[in-house]
C-alpha cells in the first residue's frame, strides 16, 4: 500500500479537518483528528470510521490506519472467495 501523510485537508475545507490524512491506492484514505477517530473515505465521500482509545504519536496512527485497513481488506477478499 502506497500512501502519502499530507496536512492540512485536501478536500480544501478549512478549520474541520486540522489531523492528519493517510492516502491509499484506489482513492482510499483515512483521516486521523489526533485524538481517538479514524475517518475512511472513499473517492471522496465517508463511508466507515474506526476508534483506537489510546494516546498515539503520528507514527503509531499511521500504523493503526494501516493496520484497520489491511483487516478490512482481508477480509472483503473472503467474503469474495466465498462467493466462488
């Protein structure tokens, strides 16, 4: 997985989004408010978050957006397979 940190918001809305954003490949990135929550979007729309009720640096964010999504991902390829 390919991703990018990038700050402030890239979607040009100011004040709302002042965490940190995690890009992906096929326009999957997650955003991060330095706190708690983990917002997914997709093609520029919100369509899952996650919470991680700990204190993190950066770092240990990044490492639990990739993480979350790694697990969804495996998962959707077995809900796939199942299918076949």
């Amino acid at each position: 997985m390919s991703k990018t940190i990038v700050n402030p918001n890239p979607f040009g809305k100011s004040g709302k989004y002042n965490g940190l954003w995690f890009f992906y490949d096929d326009d999957i990135s997650i955003y991060w408010n330095r706190s708690h929550t983990f917002n997914v979007w997709n093609n520029g729309k919100e369509v899952n978050c996650f919470t991680v009720m700990e204190s993190m640096t950066p770092k240990q964010a990044e490492e639990n957006a990739d993480e979350w999504l790694a697990d969804v991902l495996e998962e959707e390829k077995l809900r796939h397979a199942d299918a076949f």
